[in-house]
C-alpha cells in the first residue's frame, strides 16, 4: 500500500494550539478526487489541501483543497499553510507562484508570515434575506445588525452581515435558519468594528453545508470583506490594511492581515498574510 507523508500546521497563528488547523499532503499527485476527499473526511479538519506537481513549470506546486463534504477552487488557510509547508521544505522563503483552480496565487513572505496575492478581485451581491431573518439564524435582535447584509466573493461566494461588537459573544446560530437564508453562499461572515487596539475587525464565520459550523479563521472570506464594507459604508480611494480577528470565541484566535487598493471607487485585488505553525508530520497509508 503507498504511504505519504503529511503535515499538520495551525495557519493565522504564531502560537500552537490557535489558529486554523490545516492537514497537508506532500508528493499527492497519485492520488485520484476520491482518494483525496476520503483522506479529507479522515482528517475532518475545516480544510486538507493536497500538493501536487504544477502544469507550468515556473510556479512551485499546484494545490488541490477539500473540505469533509467536497472541493474548493480557492481557500484562504491552506494557501497560505501550503505556502509555509513549502517554503519550509526549500529551506528558504523565497517568493514563488502557487497553481489552484481559481487561478494563479503569487506567493510572498515578510515579517507576518506567507502571503498570496488573490488575482479575483472581490465583488458584492444584493441578497434577498434581510436583517430580520439574518437576525433570527444568529439567534439576535434585529437591532444589533449594523449594515444590511449582502454577498460578496473573490471568487468563493459568502453572505455577509455587520453586527454590534457586542452581538458577536451573544450569537446562538440556528442552523436551519441559516440554511433557510436565500443566499447561493459557502457561509456566513459576522463581522463587527473592534474595539481592539491594532485590530480592525472581529469576525465569525459560518459554514455547516460544509461540514464546518464554525471556522476560526476564513482567508477566503476576509478576501470579499474589503467589498462588503466598501458596497455598504464606502471607502475612500487610495491604500487600505486591515488586522482581521477570528476564532476568539473558539478558543482558536486567528489574525488575518489583508491589504488592497481602492481605485476610481472600486476594490482591486486583496493580499492576504499570515503566519503559521507546523504541529505534526507523519505517514499516511493510502
């Protein structure tokens, strides 16, 4: 039987036992989609992302990601734990490309970790589920919403909704009413203004269609953010960088830096940063 090797690394953290947890497969080009989605539900992590060799040999690796119930184009945490994984391996941290089916991810590194460039610009979408019921599958009152919810994605598709700093403590989700929103989303990103120095969102995200109830740190969804807010409060044009919060009321804390530039009154391509720590290495028999 063939055995593999693996990694597990706690991705937007520089601290073990915080962060998003993330299984990654070295050398998995044997596999084939059912393999990897059954070594993906035996880790039963939020995300296993498997390496494999790339179609062009000018990036470094191509990336295939799954969660416990299928496949992604594009996630944020295994991304950039591939990125350290790799990086770890070369020995050096030297900048390279990253192959996923959302595209071409240039990888970079400085003083907070791995970054990725993501090349889908982030978009917004009116949503037919207003705060009301955005509302009852928190389990909150209506006037703890803040802005009107929406959709947004880059390219993976969430709802969003903005609520009081305080509202995030007080959530009790009910998943069915969650399900009940009429959003064609991945998930739902709570997010709020903190009220942290050096922090300029906490946020929790949502994803039980996926296997995930709650994810301590969501790269994917901190990408369409910059667009939500921009669709419902405006941000003027120039350069912005956010500190993004997530996990605290796991227990896992994560932070996610994003930088973007607004242009002529648009969001354009959003950098994502992050550290990340190895945990274990091991063999997988296949």
């Amino acid at each position: 039987m063939p055995t593999l090797r693996f990694e597990t690394w706690d991705v937007f953290t520089d601290t073990r036992f915080a962060g998003n947890p993330l299984a990654v497969i070295l050398d998995a080009d044997g596999l084939n989609s059912d393999e990897m989605a059954a070594i993906a539900r035996e880790f039963n992590l939020s995300e296993t992302v498997f390496i494999l060799a790339p179609q062009d040999d000018k990036n470094a690796a191509a990336l295939r990601i799954f969660t416990p119930v299928g496949e992604l184009s594009f996630a944020g945490h295994p991304t950039i734990g591939a990125a350290h994984s790799i990086a770890a391996s070369r020995g050096g941290s030297d900048s390279f490309a990253l192959e996923l089916a959302a595209g071409v991810f240039p990888i970079s590194f400085d003083a907070a970790g791995a970054a990725f460039v993501n090349p889908n610009p982030p978009v917004t979408w009116d949503v037919t589920s207003g705060r009301d019921a955005h509302a009852a599958a928190l389990g909150l009152k209506v006037q703890h919403i803040t802005l009107h919810p929406a959709a947004a994605g880059a390219p993976t598709r969430f709802g969003y909704v903005a609520v009081e700093f305080e509202a995030l403590t007080r959530i009790r989700l009910d998943v069915a009413a969650l399900g009940a929103l009429e959003e064609d989303t991945e998930g739902l990103l709570v997010c709020a203004r903190s009220r942290e120095k050096n922090v300029d969102f906490r946020v929790r995200m949502f994803a039980p269609g996926h296997g995930i109830v709650e994810d301590p740190a969501t790269g994917s969804a901190a990408c369409a953010l910059p667009a939500y807010i921009h669709a419902r409060e405006g941000l003027a044009d120039g350069r912005h960088e956010w500190t993004i919060e997530q996990g605290v009321e796991m227990g896992r804390p994560s932070l996610i830096r994003v930088a973007f530039d607004v242009a002529e009154g648009a969001v354009g391509p959003v950098r994502v940063a992050g550290s990340a720590v190895r945990m274990q290495t091991g063999d997988l028999t296949v």
